[in-house]
C-alpha cells in the first residue's frame, strides 16, 4: 500500500439517489481519494458532472483512489478584460488547457482579476498574431468591469479546475473527497 499525501482540503458531501455536486476546486493532484460511508457511491468527475449508475463505483466505508489525469497549470503573463477573457502565457511554454476546460486565474496582489472555474473557449497559438508570439487562451468569463487597467502582479496562474458528482444507488450517506499524491 503506498503511503498518499493529502493535498488541499477534505470535502465533505451529504450523498443521496440523487447526483449531488462539489463546489469547484483547482487541481492540486492527479488523483483523488473517494471514501463512502454508510452507503456505496457513484462517482463522475469533470466540468459539471452528473453521476449515474455507470459511473465509477465506490463501496462502503471502503477507500478509492481515482486518477483525475495529468495537472494542467500555467503562468499568465498577460491579461486582455472584455466580455471573454484573454490569457497570455510565456513565449514559448504552449497552453496545457483544452477547449471545454474549467480554468480558475489567481492573481497574487490583484485579486480583481481572479475568477473560478470557467470554460476555456478558444486556444490560440498562431505565431504573430495581431503582433502576439505566445499562446494565448479565451476565457468565458465577463471581466469588461471592476478589472485594473493592466497586470502588475509579479505572478498570476491559470490551472484546472474540476467538480465531483457522487450519487447513491439506494439510501443516503456520506462521501469524503481529498485530492492526494503518493508520497
């Protein structure tokens, strides 16, 4: 048995017949750790999941851990506000984010540009485009108010964002969600 490292927070959700969803969390890990109690779950994991007899089974008061695919983070080093969003990344380092992705920016000390999990729209890594020479990723996000008028911030990240859906097949319960590394 390998040794797992817990990363973020432990979240906690009420599990019923009935698909219920976790908030959105940036992905910190490529795998989380699914334990049922008092009744089995389905588990769907994605943009916005719905769980369903099909999905992923996790048993009674027993422990899973599911691969949720390769971390998906990358520096901003620019941003353009509007009615979507543009993300500039460095020159040269590509977009690790696909069309219909959920994303969340952070911006140390310019939080005005921060936002939680939204759609990736459109992936541009054309050289020279409109004189740009690093990808760039449109965000479904309306940022057209409230915004600073440029990004000072000596780091802002753009990284993956995901839900977790779990439903019953019978009963209630609970499901504690955790994302882990082994370690």
């Amino acid at each position: 048995m390998a040794a797992l490292k817990p990363v973020g927070i432990n979240t906690v959700v009420s599990t019923s017949v009935t698909s219920t969803q976790t908030s959105a969390f940036s992905q910190q890990s490529d795998a989380l750790r699914v334990v049922a109690e008092t009744a089995g779950v389905y588990v769907a994991i994605g943009t916005n999941p719905t769980a369903t007899n099909e999905n992923y089974y996790v048993s009674t008061n027993e422990t899973e851990t599911i691969t949720i695919g390769p971390i998906a983070s990358q520096r901003v080093v620019g941003i353009t506000t509007g009615s979507t969003t543009i993300v500039d990344f460095p020159e040269g380092t590509g977009c690790p984010f696909a069309v219909g992705d959920a994303v969340s920016l952070t911006v140390n000390g310019q939080s005005a540009f921060d936002f939680s999990h939204k759609i990736v729209i459109d992936v541009n890594a054309t050289s020279d485009r409109f004189g740009y020479f690093n990808t760039r990723a449109t965000i479904d996000h309306d940022s057209s108010s409230g915004n600073p008028s440029a990004l000072t911030a000596p780091y802002a990240e753009l990284r993956k964002s995901i839900k977790v859906a779990v439903k019953t097949e019978s009963g209630t319960g609970k499901a504690y969600i955790q994302q882990v590394q082994d370690s």
